[in-house]
C-alpha cells in the first residue's frame, strides 16, 4: 500500500525533502505504515527521504531516547523548549553523504553557540567577517544572516520554544520551522514578532547570495481556497457547490476576486507570506516594492488543484470528509525551484493531523560541489589547501547533532541494572555500569551509519552480610540470602536476554 502512494525518485541523484507535523514523534509508530517497523530509519527508507523535518516533536532534551537521537545513515538536529515541557520542538534529520556545515538553534542568532558555547551566533559572525579579507564576505564558524532589527530579549523569547532548526547544505540553508499559531487568541503579538524576523532572515541570506528552503508547518493557509473556514467565512455554507462548479483554481479566482484579494489582507502574516511568494504575487496587489524570494513548489507542480489540504481537525472526522486547510510548506528560492522535478502532499498517509508533503531536487553536480559561493565558503575555513579545507568540514563534530547529547553517557536501562558479574564464593556484588561512546560525524559515504558501540566498566561496590533470621519452618532459611538475590537477578537478565 505504502508503495503506490508514496512516488518514487525520479533519479538514484535526487535530493528528496519532507516535512511532517507530526504531534508528538513517539504517537507516530502508533499509526500504519510507521508501525510496521516502529523505527526512524522504517520511516526515512518509506519516504525515501534525504532531508526531513519534523514539527511538534513534543520530546524534552532529557527525555530523548537514544533509538529517536542516533538514527542508523542519517544525522539528527533538534531544537527543544526552554521552558514548556512536552511542547512545540523540531527535528531536522540529513541523511549521510549530504554535508551540513553548520546546525543552528533559533533564528535570531542570541542563542549561545553549541560549537562555540563562550559566543552567540552573532558574535561568531561579526568575529568572523572582520577577519575575513574575501570581499565578498561569509562567515565559517555560523550561518550568518541574522536579522538586525532584533533586540537580544525579543529574540531569545522566540527562540526559547524550540521552534526553528537552521541547516546548512553549503548549495542551500535549510530553515525548518515550526511557526507558532493564534488559537486561544493571546499570542498574536508574538506571532507578528516571529514572522517579521523570520521574513528578516530570509532576506539577509538571500542578500548574502544564499540559496534558502522554508519547510515546516507554517500556520498559514495561503489562499482562501486553501482553508475551509475561510471558504465558508467568505462564501457560505454553500462554498463545496461552488467548487465543484469552478471544478479549478483558475476559474475560483475569476468568479471571487473579491474573496480572493480580502483573504490575502486579511492578517498580517499572510500579506507577509504573499511578499514573499512567485510567480503571482504582484497579481491582485499595487505594491511595487514586492519582491518573490521564494517559490510555493507544491502549489507550482498543481496550479490548478482544489481541496489540497495538509491538516484536519480530526475531532469533527473532517479529514475523512476532507475539509481541512493546506499550511504546510516547502518553499524554495528561485535558484533551486527551478531544479524541483516533483512535488506533493501525501494525505493517505496517517500518523497525525497533518499529512507528509515532499519536493524533489534534481540539482547538477556541478551546483552542489563548484557552487562559486561554496568556494567562497571554503576559501575561509583556516585550512591553506582547497583539498584540506574540504577535509576539515567533514572532521567537524557540529555539537547540535542529537549524537552528542550529553544525557546519554548517563542513562542505563533496564536490563543493566540488573546485570549482576559476581565471583565465586566472593560476597562481593558487582554491577555493570554502561558508557556509551559517541559517534564522530560520518566523513564519507561509506561511513555513513553512526556507530554506537557499548562497552562495560566494572565497579565494585561492597556491600555488608546480612544474616537471615533462621526459621525452623521457614524453607528461606535453607537457603543463604545471597544465592536467592543472585538467582532472582539472573532470572530478571535472563527476561531481557530472552525477549531482545
């Protein structure tokens, strides 16, 4: 089943983007066909995916299992909540072979550096740029391209929900987002705060010469026609016989103009949105000042569908009924939309309230490795040769990857709890203590599954004799203490070995 609604690559070479609300990683594997193997790895190898992006992961640092961290043949990048547990948070997974330069947290840049804890992101880039003596300038040790208008505290309120995950592909910068909603109606303000730096951002990179990708779930239905409730605010309950007699988009926007230019004004992030799209954004507005910076791939590959929604409201069953809105996006700048040979929205797919959407790149060889701006990139990096300097950012360990997580060196489970080496005859109780080594970042394809090698430390600790009290009726006393506790720790061990 799986087969034939999610479309093959069109080549062995094509870059494959995801993005996925998922509401909570872990309800995933509840759903088919994520349960089949109850893994990431099932997931990516189903979607064939090279990049993906996960929205409401709902997973706290601390609470992070390893099997979601450390992902076999691909790299993880998380962004958690400061502060509200079991909220928001986004994931970015790469699959190996693909270089990330750099993985960021927040789009302000006030965060800390994971690579460079002593600095933020800022600090990094105007260290950098006025070292560099390249004059067209980037920085080596960050992204860059950080709004200017954004004061430190503004900036780390929005970036303290574990929102937006920035990568850097070198041929592109990839910014996964999970952008925040209005539905209780007291979070406007910071709604209006966050688009305008993200819509900063974008710009800045752009200007920078970057090619950029916008992934996530947006919180925006672009088009009246996009949304139920704004198809029914507009046009009446009667609005599903009215597109079925438009029967495309085309004719929709001929008839109700009007519907049309409203809903594109109707909130600030939408007109926001509006200014950044191609190729029709300057159809209905007299705003001269407007200019498209990215492309709406998904809506380019099907101009003129109706109905193609991402989410439902999965209380009123209106996914079964297919009245939803599309706020799901992948959006792409004009030197990358142009090599999208395929993109869509996968809506048989289960697992939340919103469905997987994917664009597919078909990118030349030579833009992904001779890339003018890469060169620029890699004439910085404080290596003298052009071979070494290739070198070093594949030996980079990026700090944000999920891998290194420090709560991992802590954690055991279950079963080596309980995992008893004693000596013969000795009344001294040893336990294993499991340390497990992180992996160093994968510095070709060949390398391309992390490794998670697990080795044992043994620590004595001793205990003290404890003489049972004996009974002459009791069967305990036949026994001494120390062979009943050995016996039921072996009877535990042997539980887990059994059922692995």
């Amino acid at each position: 089943m799986t087969q034939r609604i999610i479309p093959s690559k069109s080549t062995p070479e094509t870059i494959r983007f995801v993005s996925f609300n998922v509401c909570g990683l872990r309800n995933l594997f509840n759903f088919d066909p994520w349960s089949e193997t109850k893994t990431l790895q099932g997931v990516f190898d189903k979607l064939d995916a090279d990049v993906i992006c996960f929205q409401e992961v709902r997973i706290q640092k601390k609470d992070l299992p390893y099997n979601l961290a450390v992902v076999p043949g691909f790299r993880g990048f998380h962004s958690f909540p400061h502060f509200k547990k079991g909220y928001s948070g986004v994931a970015v997974y790469v699959r190996d072979g693909i270089n990330v330069r750099h993985a960021e947290d927040g789009l302000s840049g006030w965060l800390k550096s994971k690579d460079q804890p002593d600095s933020n992101y800022r600090q990094l880039e105007q260290q950098d740029m006025a070292m560099s003596q390249v004059p067209d300038k980037f920085p080596y040790r960050c992204i860059g391209g950080y709004p200017r208008t954004v004061r430190y505290v503004l900036g780390e309120e929005i970036d303290s929900e574990g929102r937006s995950v920035i990568i850097d592909l070198g041929f592109c910068v990839v910014l996964g987002l999970y952008c925040p909603a209005n539905s209780l109606g007291n979070k406007e303000e910071f709604r209006n705060n966050y688009f305008k730096l993200l819509d900063e951002r974008i710009r800045r990179l752009t200007e920078m010469g970057r090619q950029v990708v916008v992934m996530g779930d947006l919180n925006i239905a672009r088009e009246v026609y996009d949304s139920c409730d704004g198809l029914e605010q507009a046009l009446g309950r009667g609005y599903q016989r009215q597109l079925r007699e438009a029967q495309n988009i085309q004719n929709f926007e001929n008839k109700h103009t009007k519907a049309v230019t409203s809903w594109w004004q109707s909130t600030e992030q939408r007109n926001l949105m509006h200014k950044w799209l191609s190729p029709n954004v300057k159809k209905f507005m007299n705003d001269e000042t407007s200019s498209a910076l990215l492309h709406d791939v998904c809506r380019e590959k099907h101009p003129e569908r109706l109905e193609m929604y991402t989410c439902w409201d999965l209380r009123s069953k209106a996914r079964e009924k297919n009245q939803g809105q599309r706020i799901d996006y992948i959006l792409a700048s004009s030197g990358l939309s142009k090599f999208c040979c395929k993109a869509d929205i996968l809506p048989n797919l289960q697992g939340s309230d919103h469905c997987p959407i994917f664009a597919d790149f078909t990118i030349p060889a030579e833009i992904l490795t001779n890339n003018e701006k890469i060169q620029q990139i890699l004439r910085m990096e404080p290596v003298n040769n052009l071979d070494d300097q290739k070198k070093h950012l594949k030996k980079r360990k990026l700090k944000m990857n999920s891998a290194y997580l420090s709560d991992f060196s802590t954690r055991r489970s279950i079963k080596t709890m309980f995992s008893v080496l004693n000596a013969p005859g000795s009344t001294t109780t040893t336990t294993t203590a499991t340390t497990i080594e992180r992996p160093s970042e994968p510095t070709s394809v060949s390398e391309s599954n992390i490794p998670c090698s697990v080795t044992s430390t043994r620590s004595s600790l001793k205990t003290k004799e404890i003489k049972p009290k004996l009974n002459s009726t009791s069967k305990i006393a036949k026994k001494p203490l120390s062979s009943l506790k050995d016996k039921s720790q072996k009877s535990i061990l042997s539980f887990f070995n059994k059922n692995q």
